[in-house]
C-alpha cells in the first residue's frame, strides 16, 4: 500500500506553491504524465493543465491556502480527503474533497474532486 498520508501532504503543498518553476517540479513528481483532473468548475488533462488550473486558482484567490480537513481515507490505490481553503489561520472561503487514484510508482493518475462550500 502507498503512504497516502505523504501522497496527500504532497499534493496540497503544489496547490500551495506559488512559485511556478517550483510548482511544475512538484507536479512533475506527484503525478502521472496524463494525469486527468476533474471537479465541478474544471477538467483538464496532463500536467502542463494542471499547471495551468492551479496557476488559475492562485489568481483567483491570492494569498489563500489549502489544508486538510481530516484524515486520509484510503485503500488499494485511492485516497479520498477533504481540504479547505481559506486565509492562513481564517475561515474556509472553499471546502471540498477529492478522490485520488495512483499508479504502481505512487504517482497520481486521477483526481475526482467535489466542492462541499463555495463563494456565491
């Protein structure tokens, strides 16, 4: 079984990254080369995508984070997990959970994301 705990940490912290070249190096490592990434406001396929979305996200909420909101659920090779984003030390703005899928080496192949609480 994969260490979904790290896998999760991992996956957070590049939605978090705001540097671009740091980003993308992180991406490169935790998924798969045509990872396919689906939620109620987007779809996109690859890595350069979802480089591209989470670049979006930044925009679209400066200086916010995402944090887990809960322990990992996981087995065989999925996880889900519930996340928040918000102002560092402030209330969740977005709550949401994903389901992620990884491959033999450990690296996300999947993710199946769902939006619990949104902005109006």
């Amino acid at each position: 079984m994969n260490d979904f705990e790290t896998v999760v940490k991992r996956y957070l912290a590049l939605w978090n990254e705001t540097d671009a070249r740091a980003r993308r190096a992180a991406i490169d490592e935790v998924f798969a080369d045509g990872v396919r990434y689906v939620d109620p406001m987007a779809e996109v396929t690859g890595r350069a995508e979802l480089d591209g979305l989470i670049a979006a996200v930044h925009a679209q909420f400066p200086g916010m984070v995402f944090t887990a909101a809960g322990p990992v659920d996981a087995h065989h090779d999925q996880a889900r997990f519930t996340w928040r984003l918000g102002q560092p030390g402030g209330e969740a703005l977005v709550v949401g959970f994903d389901v992620a899928e990884l491959d033999a080496d450990g690296r996300i192949t999947r993710v199946l994301g769902f939006l619990d609480r949104v902005p109006a």
